[in-house]
C-alpha cells in the first residue's frame, strides 16, 4: 500500500508590532470610526498582508472583547477585497482603557472616549451639580500612551472630592507619644531621667511614653500635599472658564481645615502601609488612591503623553443628574414637589401574579414633579433623537431611530398610569448644542406636544431638549411658562 505524502502548508507567523508605536485610538461617543488594521498593527497595506492582518484583527477582537464589552464598545472587521479594516462603534461612555496587542499580550494599546459635547461645557454644568458625577478610575493597567485632548482640572475635580470625603471620613486613634511631664505618665524612662535630666537641673521633666488619642498626623500632612498640589495647578486653568474658581474655593476650604499641618510627600513605605490596613472604608481607599497619583504625578489618559489612569464617565447618568438639577429649579420656582429615581422616591413595584412568574420587577421614572392637579413625568435619555428629528424629520428618519425613539415614547406613556391627580403631562428630555437650543426657542419649537386621544384623563406628551451646557442663561423658561399656563 502507498504511502501517502503529507503536504504541509507553511503559516505565516504573527509578528509583534513596533514596541516604539503604542498607537492610542480617539474617537467621540455615540459614534462610528473605521481604521486600517495595517495602520493599527504597523504592517505594510496590501493584499499580500490582508491574511496575517485578518488573523491579527480576529484575535485582537477576541483578546478585548470582554474590556470592550463593559465599556460599550462594539468592534468588528471586515475586508473590502484590498485591505482589512476595523470597525469601532462607541456607546454612551467616556473615558480611556487600555487594550492588548494580539502578539504580545501586553497592554500596547489605548483607547480614548472623548465625550461629544465639548469639555468647556460639561465643566460649568460638573460644578453647577456639585461634582456629584465625575470621571472614575478603572482597576485596569496604566496606558502606555495617550493625546493631551482631557483638561487637567477634570482629574483635579477627581482629587479634591476624595480628600473632602476623605477628611471626613477620618477618625482619631491611639498613638504612643513621648512627652516630658511634670507628673508621671504611662511608662517613665527612668534611665534617661537620671542620665540627661537630673544633671542639667531639670528636676521637674520626667520622659514619658504613653497612648495618647491623636489625628493621624501624617496622613494629614498628607493631605495636604495633595490639596496644594492641584490648588497651585488650578490657578493656570482658569481660562477654561469660571467653574474652575469653584474648585479652587473648595481647594481653598481643604486648606484652611489643615492650618497648622505641613505639607509633606509620603514615602511609598507610609503609601503601602496605609492601603494594607484591615478595615479600608471606601473613602480612605479611594483618598490613599488619589494621593498616590498626586505623588506619581500621574494623570488621567488623556492628560499627558506619558502613562495614564484609565478612566470612564457615563454620560446617560451625567445627562440624568443635569437634568435633575434643572428640573429641580423648576420645581422650586413653580411651588411642585419633586420625587427622584435616584433617590427611590418613584419606584412603584409590579405586583405578578403569582410572584414568582413575571418580568420586570418595578416602574423607576427618572423625576416626577407633583402640583395640586397636576403631575410631570420626566425620563431623560442621552440620545442623538432630538437633533437627529429635527433635522431629517419623522418621515425620513432611520428604521432604527423610529424603533429606539417609538420604545421611549411607550416607555413614558407607561408611567403616565402611575399619576395620581386629575392631569398628567410625559416628558422626554434629550441633550442638544447651546446654539441649537437658542435657534428653536426663537422660533418658539423648543417643546413639542401632543395630547393622547381616549385617555381617561387629560394626557399629553412632550419632547424637548437641554443644552449640554452650564453658562448663565434661563433654559428652563419655556418649560416654565408652559407649567403656569396648565396650573392658571
């Protein structure tokens, strides 16, 4: 019987790109890039290369997916018959992460997020609701490399509510202090007495070492470092507008709580014994965190060109919060109550039957703002709807905006049910440019309505937008002369 010739086909390996190259991707949210591979990989374009390019981008999909996946990201590639391409789709978060190159399994690659409102807008409104949603850090490698697009206050911003949290959250302990008494205390070194005392005639100066209830005095000195840190660092930022004298004032608060403490740099030693405590409460965690990249002269990626945190920032929750904070103007200046989501104060539970059996488990608007007759029920949702409706209309909008926009207007027309007065009004509340805002307020369009036909009560929808923006100016007025019309 013949033997049969095995024919092996050689494969070409995977090579390793330029360690030097340490590519870093920028690109807005709630938007679409494609990119040559060759570019990414630094591999030459061409047919020749589209194989190992293919098997590149496949196991470097592979190799992110789960990063990618809780970050919002969506990646593909595909092969237009010439060269290989990736396809990045980005979602409703900001911020950096690091990805692994295919080859070596190190993080040689970055990703940054910028969000597609500008930062010199989302500043003001980060101060207007007192930093309550700010860019948090990810348990991730640092990156290797990143642009200088991110200001530097927003990690300043970062630093200075932890070492608020973290004053606040201190608690005074027991130290061993060594003191000269005139009275015996704790343990008395009667050597030292008889030896350096007694001869130079200080009869009345016992050495003393004893537990004594103190601050920790160098965590605080500590502190204080970091304050003076970005409080002398903020003072060159002010050009970015003036919400930055904002944290300059709290800067300036940290400071005068620690008058009387030197500011000194902690040793990596002081650094490690402090994150290796038993108990960290999470705002001692945090705050240790923070004055190691104070200390490191780190920065969030996109701060330097050199190594930087990854972070992240949901702009669906920061959208939620600025319109909460507007909302809640409204409510003050119109006499309502309102009722947060976030605060649980919505929630009403769905009650299947039986228990067990059942989908959803609780209906949770956004706000609710309650008058004697009247309810307004809000959901803000960090969509490109409004923008989009306006500019190409209902009728030639995209299959998928009438799908994602018709599921919101369902949505609310749900929580209209849970309204217990007379008359009802359902809002949806979407993100849009200052400039744009302005045009449809002149042109008397910056609320567009419509009652629901065979309701058992007065219903009606609305759709409007705020502006990504927290300079002075009153964009709530059209909101609130439509609220005195209804309550007159």
């Amino acid at each position: 019987m013949a033997k049969r010739n095995s024919v092996r086909r050689a494969v070409a390996p995977l090579s390793a790109p330029p360690r030097e190259r340490n590519p870093c991707l920028e690109l807005m949210d709630q938007s679409s890039l494609d990119f040559p591979a060759a570019d990414l990989f630094g591999l030459p374009r061409g047919p020749d290369s589209a194989p190992t390019l293919a098997r590149l981008s496949e196991q470097f999909i592979h190799t992110n997916h789960a990063q990618l996946s809780r970050f919002d990201l969506r990646l593909g590639h595909r092969f237009d018959g010439s060269q290989v391409y990736l396809s990045l789709s980005t979602g409703n978060q900001v911020g950096a992460i690091p990805l692994q190159s295919p080859t070596t399994a190190r993080y040689d690659y970055g990703l940054v997020v910028q969000p597609r409102f500008p930062w010199v807008g989302l500043g003001p409104m980060l101060a207007v609701m007192g930093w309550r949603i700010a860019p948090q850090p990810l348990r991730l490698p640092l990156l290797r490399r990143s642009e200088r697009r991110v200001p530097a206050w927003v990690l300043s911003s970062m630093v200075l509510t932890r070492m608020h949290a973290l004053l606040r959250s201190l608690t005074r302990r027991f130290e061993d202090t060594h003191e000269d008494r005139t009275a015996p205390r704790g343990r008395v070194d009667w050597e030292a007495y008889a030896l350096t005392r007694i001869p130079h005639g200080r009869l009345m100066a016992l050495p003393c070492t004893f537990p004594d209830l103190r601050d920790d005095r160098s965590l605080l000195s500590a502190i204080r470092y970091t304050v003076e840190r970005h409080y002398n660092a903020l003072h060159g930022q002010r050009v970015h507008g003036a919400f930055v004298n904002s944290l300059i004032e709290l800067a300036r608060d940290l400071l005068s709580e620690l008058r009387g403490v030197a500011a000194v740099a902690p040793g990596s030693a002081q650094r490690h014994a402090w994150t290796h405590r038993t108990i960290l409460p999470k705002p001692f965690r945090e705050g240790i965190q923070a004055i190691d990249w104070t200390v490191d002269d780190r920065g969030l990626a996109g701060l330097s060109d050199l190594e930087g945190i990854p972070w992240v920032m949901p702009m669906e929750r920061f959208f939620e919060a600025w319109v909460e904070t507007q909302f809640a103007r409204l409510a003050r200046r119109t006499g309502g109550t309102l009722r947060s989501g976030r605060k649980h104060e919505t929630v009403r539970h769905l009650d299947w039957q039986p228990s067990s059996a059942g989908s959803q488990r609780a209906l949770i608007p956004d706000l609710c703002i309650v008058w004697e007759d009247l309810t307004l029920i809000v959901d803000a949702k960090y969509k490109r709807h409004w923008e989009d409706l306006q500019e190409t209309g209902w009728r030639h909008a995209s299959s998928d905006l009438r799908d994602s926009h018709r599921h919101d207007l369902l949505q609310v027309l749900a929580y209209a049910n849970l309204a217990q007065t007379s008359r009802v009004v359902v809002c949806l509340v979407y993100p849009c440019e200052l400039s744009h805002w302005n045009d449809l307020h002149l042109r008397g369009r910056a609320i567009q309505s419509a009652d629901v036909p065979g309701a058992s009560r007065p219903t009606s929808i609305w759709l409007t937008a705020l502006p990504m923006t927290g300079v002075e100016g009153d964009t709530l007025a059209a909101l609130e002369q439509r609220i005195q019309g209804l309550l007159r």
